[in-house]
C-alpha cells in the first residue's frame, strides 16, 4: 500500500511539470504571435508610406513645386482639406484620383500627427 502512494505521488508531481511545461509552451507562443501582428502591421504601415511619399512626390508637384511639407504648419486635418481643395478642380482631377488623394492624405497625416 506504501508503495503504491509513492507511485501515485510521482504521476501526480509529473502531471503537474508537464501541465506547467504546456501551459508554458502555449504562452510563449501567442506572444509571439502578438509581436508578429505588431511587427505586421508596422510594415504594413511602411509600405503604405512609401506609396504616399511615392504619389506625394510625383503628383503634388505636377502644377507647382513640391510642397516642402515642414515649411507648412498643418495638422492633418489641415493637409486633408488642403489636398481636397487641390484636387477639386478639373485640372487636378485629370492628374489625381480620389483613391491617391487619400494615399497622400494618410501619408501627410501619419508625417504630422504630432502637430
Ligand atoms: C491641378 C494643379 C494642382 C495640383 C495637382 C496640386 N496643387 Fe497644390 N496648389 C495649386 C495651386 C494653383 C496653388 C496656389 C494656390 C494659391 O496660392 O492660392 C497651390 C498651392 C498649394 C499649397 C500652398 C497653400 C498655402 O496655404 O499656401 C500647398 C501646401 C499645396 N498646394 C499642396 C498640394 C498638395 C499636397 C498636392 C498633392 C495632393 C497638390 N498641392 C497638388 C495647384 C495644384
């Protein structure tokens, strides 16, 4: 009888290490996910960015010299009404569309959030 507790005892302590083990494995490895989501969407937001600087650069220069952005102190909304003046006349729409104009907005947006 002594015996056979001493065995339950080893299971049950062995039970629990590697319950603890699993428990353990699983955390480590939703947090990698999370990291990987943030470390997705950080890129995401790059290459958002290098399209908005991209369309920045070649249509806001197309009827006047590139904008020099730090020159002006506008928030985002600002820009945002800015580009929305700009682009609503015909001469503009020919050269911008509503899509890039919001590529450019969110680019000129996410550059002076801290304003
Ligand atoms: C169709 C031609 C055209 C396009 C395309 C255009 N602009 Fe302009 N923009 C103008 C004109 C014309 C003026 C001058 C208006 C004035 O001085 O009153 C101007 C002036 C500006 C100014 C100066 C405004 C101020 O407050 O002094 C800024 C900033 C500007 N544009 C930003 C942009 C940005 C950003 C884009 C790209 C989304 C853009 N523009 C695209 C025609 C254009």
């Amino acid at each position: 009888m002594k015996r056979r507790c001493n065995v339950y005892i080893i299971w049950i302590v062995g039970l629990l290490f590697i319950q603890q083990f699993i428990s353990g494995c699983a955390t480590t490895v939703t947090k990698d996910l999370h990291k990987e989501d943030l470390y997705r969407q950080d890129e995401q937001k790059e290459e958002m960015d290098l399209i908005g600087q991209k369309l920045f650069r070649n249509k806001c220069s197309i009827c006047h010299e590139l904008p020099e952005i730090d020159a002006y102190p506008y928030t985002p909304e600002q820009w945002s009404s800015i580009i929305d003046i700009m682009h609503d006349t015909k001469a503009a729409k020919k050269f911008i569309t509503i899509e890039e104009t919001e590529k450019i907005k969110g680019y000129l947006g996410r550059l002076t959030q801290t304003r």
